[in-house]
C-alpha cells in the first residue's frame, strides 16, 4: 500500500487507519519530513458549521449599510478532542516518528499552549534535547478576547532533527517576508526580503476563502508550504500521520514532494477527497474516494 510511495511508484497515500498501525508497517528511516497537527486535548467536541448567507429583509445578520442577510447551514463537521492520558496516546506514535525519519530528517509538532511544554519533555526524551532546533511560534488575530486575561492568539510549532549534525534546512528556498521598515534597510533589501524568524505571523484560513474546507481544525496552506520548501528536497516523502483536511498533502503536490496521509475520521477523508479531486498518481487505502466524489477512480 504506503510501500508503492515510498518507492516512489505513486505520487501519495491517503489511508483512512489508525494511525499507529500504519506508522508500525513504514520501513525504518524512510521519512524526510513529517508534521503533525495532532488533537489539543481542549476536553470538548471540535466542531466547525459551513454556514452561506443570502439577501433577506427578515435576515438574522446585519452586513454593510445595515442590510440584512440570512444565514443558511449547508453542514457541519466534528470530531472529538477528549483523552484521559494525552501523552500516553502520543507517546507510543512519536516513538514510531522517529524510529520512520531518515538521519537527515525533521519533525514539526503543531500543539497550543495548553500541552506544549508536555509534549516537549516527551519529545526531548525520544529524541534526545540535543535534536530540539525551534519552537515556531505562529501567531494570528482571529476570534474572541477574553477579558480577565492576555488573549491566546498563537499556536507552537516544535521542531526536532534526527541528526542535529546532518538534517535539511533550504535557507535559500524559503518565501522572504516584507520588512516592517523597509526605508531603514535601503531598496535592495526592501526589494528581497527577509527570512522569517521562529515567530510566523499568519493569518488564519478566511472564513470566506476559497481555501476554506469547512474542517474544524484547518491549517493555512501558507504555514505548510514554509515547512515543507525549508525542511524538505523536491522528491522527498512527506508524512503527516493526523492529516484532517490534507494541507500537507496539497504542500506537497504543490512542491513536487511525495506524501502519506493517515487520519481515521471518515469525514477528514471525505474532505481531502474533495481537495484531491482529479490529482492522478494517489494509492487510497481503507477509503473509496467515489462514495463521497459520486464518481468512478480512472
């Protein structure tokens, strides 16, 4: 299955498992990128509603003007964010992690800040403190804020190396960013760029955005791109084993990187199907992408 990618007969795999068992059936050392954005441990029901609004005089939104809109629910997805011990469940994954990274490989742990510093211990302990290279912290400016506290607008990245001697890092192939000041660093510069820190600020998906799936837990395509262009060559193998709607999956594609995927949500599946739609060269495994396409695999 996975196998047909690793030898590079297939562009990807997108497999509906347990993730561990596919992790426990990769060949040592046969990964050169892995991310995972796994679940926050947030005690509650992710759920994310696909709501279109529509001009209505009787309308329960107010737009532009004062004009008012009706909201219309076209569906809704969810999954659960419920462990008793998180780290017991990462734990026996980020073992299989390591063990599939080749020696000049990368691991980036997407978490939030309320199981960071756990998750780093363990990370530390797997992978020895000396492989720890960054922790990207990505910043947004999207939702409520509270008012009895500094409102948690950032999300931490964790990166970890196979070999802190020998890993992949394409300084040169990294999108530069705008100087904040770019009349203090002279035309040549302001013209170039500059390579981001540890601290990406990036919006979040747009509501209303064609980049938009409708998945709870959605991650910009600009933050995987980044990951991807920096930590890994064209033609390298690309796993994230916590897929949801596919992001690393279409950075992939998009940077001529082959790639698994693995989620166990029949509706993180029926999403990435939606995304991969006409893309030839995909190994599906445990999902037939025509129960949701409505149409028949060449």
């Amino acid at each position: 299955m996975t196998l047909d990618v690793i030898n590079a007969h297939a562009i990807g795999a997108i497999c509906l498992a347990d993730n561990l068992e596919i992790l426990r059936s990769l060949p040592s050392e046969s990964v050169d990128l892995i991310y995972i954005d796994p679940p926050f441990n947030t005690g509650k029901d992710q759920q994310r509603v696909q709501l279109k609004t529509v001009r209505s005089e009787d309308g329960d939104r107010v737009g532009f003007q004062g004009r008012r809109y009706q909201s219309i629910v076209l569906g809704s997805r969810r999954f659960s964010d419920v462990f008793d011990d998180y780290l017991a469940f990462l734990e026996p994954r980020l073992i299989e992690a390591h063990r599939v990274l080749a020696p000049h490989g990368s691991f980036y742990v997407h978490m939030d800040y309320r199981e960071v510093h756990y998750c780093k211990v363990l990370l530390d302990a797997i992978f020895g403190r000396e492989s720890f290279l960054n922790e990207i912290i990505w910043a947004y400016d999207y939702g409520g804020r509270p008012k009895n506290r500094w409102p948690p607008k950032h999300d931490n990245i964790l990166l970890y190396v196979k070999n802190p001697a020998e890993y992949v890092f394409n300084v040169d192939e990294i999108e530069r960013i705008p100087y904040m000041a770019p009349g203090l660093v002279g035309p040549e510069k302001a013209a170039r760029g500059k390579l981001p820190t540890d601290t990406w600020w990036h919006t979040i998906v747009p509501t209303n955005g064609a980049e938009k799936t409708g998945y709870p837990t959605q991650k910009p395509l600009g933050i995987l791109r980044r990951i991807v262009q920096a930590s890994s060559r064209p033609g390298a193998l690309v796993l994230d084993f916590f897929a949801g709607s596919g992001t690393t999956g279409i950075a992939a594609l998009e940077l001529g990187r082959r790639f698994i995927l693995v989620d166990n949500n029949p509706e993180a599946l029926a999403v990435i199907a939606r995304r991969f739609d006409g893309v030839e060269g995909i190994v599906w495994v445990g999902f037939d992408p025509a129960s949701v396409l409505g149409h028949g695999r060449d």
